[in-house]
C-alpha cells in the first residue's frame, strides 16, 4: 500500500515546515470551517459511535485532496474490535489537536477521523491512535490492512489507558512475530521533536505507580509503531475537569503529543 493524498501531499509539506522549525504554515493558518452542519457531518461518518468523531472533510465519499481543495491534516482513532472501549477520553483528540495548532502552526483540523483496520480512507491519516481498558483483537485481515498502512509509511500510537497492555501485545506479536517491541530511549528523537523531554516519556497518571515506558516497532529503521504505557497521555489530553489532573502534568500531556504528531508527520514514507 502507497500513502495516498491528503496524506502524501501533506506529508511534503509539513516536512518544509518542520525544516523551517515550524514557525508557521506560509505565516498564516488557513480557515478550518468544513462548511457543514454537525448533523451533515455526523450522516457522512461510518458508524453510530463513530459519528461523534468524524471531521466532515473525512468520511465515505469523501474526495481526496487537491492543490485548490486541501484536506487539513488530522489524527484518526482506531476503531477495533474485542469489546474493548476504542472510544474512551473523548475529549482527548480534539484538545491535542487545538495544541498542534496554536503551538506549531500546522493547520491540523479540528476533529480526528475513526478508521477501522480495512477503512479505505486509512492511508490518508499520518498518525494514527488507539487506547482503551480492555481487549483488542485484529483478524487475519485487519492485520494485513495495518500492516500494508504501517509498511506505507503511516504511524500507530497506542496510548494504554490502563488494562489494554496485555490485548495490545498480544496483537503487536501477532501483526509483527519478528518484530519484538523494543523500548526507546530518552535520546530518541520522538523526544525531541518539538518539545524537549531529556528524561524520555513523562509520567501523567499514577495507574500501578511504575515508571513511564516508550516502546516501539521499527520497519527498516523507521519507527512505525509507539505504544506509550504507565503513562496514560490521552487522560493528560482530555479537559481539565476529568482527571482534575495538575496543570503542570496536563501541559507535559500535551507537550508530548505534540511531539510525537510533528515526529510522524516528519518521517519519510518509504
């Protein structure tokens, strides 16, 4: 599979801007008004749950972008199967990407897109995240979908919400057998990409009271996968009054996911 436009035009020219230690998008952010109702929105969208996430740019029919008509670049949520709540921290994504908006200047939409494994319209995402506190199970399909999505140049954050570690590696082993999961190490670049971090991932919630720990999956030699875990970064996203959580804590949140959207958008598709 070959990353296809929005994904690959986009990908171009976020790397000029990340050369350019994105100072901006040629200075001026450009309008992020989808021109559509949340209920015409929400009919373009795939599937109940998912309609309450689904930018109305992104959807079934939507056309791909073009140099008059650009698709502003965005985060998409897994959606997977194993009765695990894909869904959970609603309100996690469109606060990160509030935060790669007003920090970096990339014109990021305002809403992420839900995508499946076999969703047609995967390949126009550069990052990808899933999380949850449960199960997750990809079929024999599923993991040749994000596998020809992740060899092509796309990119998996996995973010544990506490209870999904056991499911996640399970299915990490299934999808790469030979390919363990290796943890990265404070000078990883993902950790400097924006912001920087010298002691690596930060902690954001308690959970187990274990320290925070980034692992990866590389394919030839690009981190394709990160799965952060002890960290809980989307409760870290989600709005002040969930998790009460210090605003200290709640900025290093953001402050890595702000990091690692310019790290997957910085990487080059094979």
């Amino acid at each position: 599979m070959s990353i296809r436009p929005p994904f690959s035009a986009g990908l171009a020219v976020i790397a000029l801007a990340v050369t350019a230690t994105l100072a901006g998008w040629g200075g001026v952010a450009p309008s992020l008004d989808f021109g559509e109702s949340d209920a015409e929105a929400s009919e373009r969208s795939r599937g109940p749950a998912a309609s309450d996430f689904v930018p109305a740019s992104f959807g079934e029919g939507a056309a791909l972008a073009s140099p008059s008509s650009p698709v502003p670049p965005t985060v998409a949520r897994l959606q997977y199967g194993g009765g695990g709540d894909w869904y959970a921290n609603p309100s996690s994504l469109p606060n990160l990407l509030e935060a790669i908006r007003t920090r970096t200047g990339i014109p990021v939409a305002a809403r992420e897109g839900v995508v499946t494994p076999l969703d047609p319209a995967l390949p126009d995402y550069p990052l990808v995240h899933m999380t949850g506190h449960g199960n997750v199970a990809f079929n024999a399909e599923e993991r040749d979908g994000l596998r020809s999505y992740l060899e092509g140049g796309g990119f998996l954050h996995a973010d544990d919400n506490y209870g999904m570690d056991e499911a996640f590696r399970r299915e990490m082993e299934r999808l790469y057998p030979d390919r363990p999961m290796v943890e990265l190490p404070p000078e990883h670049p993902i950790f400097s990409a924006f912001y920087e971090f010298p002691e690596g991932l930060p902690k954001i919630h308690e959970h187990d009271g274990m320290p925070p720990q980034a692992f990866g999956i590389f394919h030839e030699g690009r981190l394709m996968v990160l799965y952060t875990y002890e960290t809980d970064l989307g409760n870290g996203w989600e709005d002040p009054e969930v998790h009460d959580n210090p605003e200290n804590v709640r900025e290093e949140a953001l402050r890595m996911g702000v990091n690692i959207f310019v790290y997957a958008l910085s990487q080059k598709a094979p």
